[in-house]
C-alpha cells in the first residue's frame, strides 16, 4: 500500500486541494509522513480526523479506510486511490459464503476493506482492537477479514476459541 502514492504526487495532490490539511495511514513511506500534517493508525483514524477543525480532509493512501472513516465524522474525506492489496481482496460474496459455513461465528473486519465487507461485520476493529472484541465475545468461533497471520496470535491468546479467515489467500 505505501508503494501506492509518492510525495511528488502527494505535492500535486495538494496544489489540487489548497489548504486542506492531509492525514496520512502509518503505511506509509516517510516521504508521505513529511508531505502530511499529520499521520494515523487504523484504531486512532477516526478520533484523528474528528479532531482537525477544517471540514475537508485530504486521506492517504487507504480509500478503504477513508470511506469508512467518512461514515464516522461529518467533514468531506477527499482521498487518495490507493488500498491495501489483501484487505481488498475481501469482497462481500466472501463473507456471505463463511457465514453459511459458521452461522454462529462473530465477524470482524479490519477498516481497510471495502465498505460492502464492513456493512456485514458486527464489529469493524483494527487488528489489535480485535484482541479486545474476542476478550469481551462469549462467541467461540470468529471470522477474520484482515491478514491470515493474524490467526496465529490470536488463536496463541485464546487457544479456546477458533479463528477463520473470511478469504484464504
């Protein structure tokens, strides 16, 4: 994904967008960080843009994570084309699909899938505030829309409950 926008198209990004303030994912190179006003994680993206004063947000480099960030504030989220690779693989025939094979399963999805995945999640959660969902869950199986090496940790932390990947590599 940082692969996905440089700073000189940052910089002309801008000069299309005067005055608006750029936040910019942690996946990114340090070019980009230095191009941006200020950076974010999945799990701090949205209290990050509620709390820049402006009204337009440029948001780089993840559309995913800027549209569902989009839904959670009431300010324009211009943002970069840009997408992780993996969690935009996840479409919503993939989660339909392992709710048939686990009706019981708790799903959740990481911010940077597509907003047809985030619409079927109970929980829509970065990958550490997934450590904390599964902690408060009685669930005993959960899907995972978000890297298959997830799995290994948490099934290290909560070797009692099972963990399934929405979409196999």
């Amino acid at each position: 994904m940082a692969a996905m926008i440089n700073s000189e198209d940052l910089r002309e990004f801008k000069k299309k967008n005067p005055g608006v303030p750029v936040v910019s994912y942690v996946n990114t190179t340090a070019d980009v960080k230095a191009e941006s006003d200020i950076c974010c994680t999945s799990s701090n993206a949205v209290k990050i843009v509620k709390s820049i004063k402006e009204n337009s947000i440029i948001f780089t480099p993840d559309k995913n994570l800027a549209g569902y960030i989009s839904t959670k504030v009431d300010k324009k989220i211009i943002s970069w084309p840009g997408f992780c690779p993996i969690h935009d693989s996840i479409n919503a025939k993939d989660v339909i699909k392992a709710r048939e094979l686990h009706p019981a399963a708790v799903f959740m999805a990481h911010p940077e899938c597509r907003a047809e995945v985030l619409e079927l999640a109970d929980y829509v959660v970065s990958t550490g505030q997934m450590f904390d969902v599964v902690s408060k869950e009685n669930a005993k199986l959960f899907l995972i829309g978000t890297e298959e090496g997830l799995i290994y940790p948490l099934k290290q932390r909560f070797p009692d409950r099972e963990f399934v990947p929405v979409k196999t590599a």
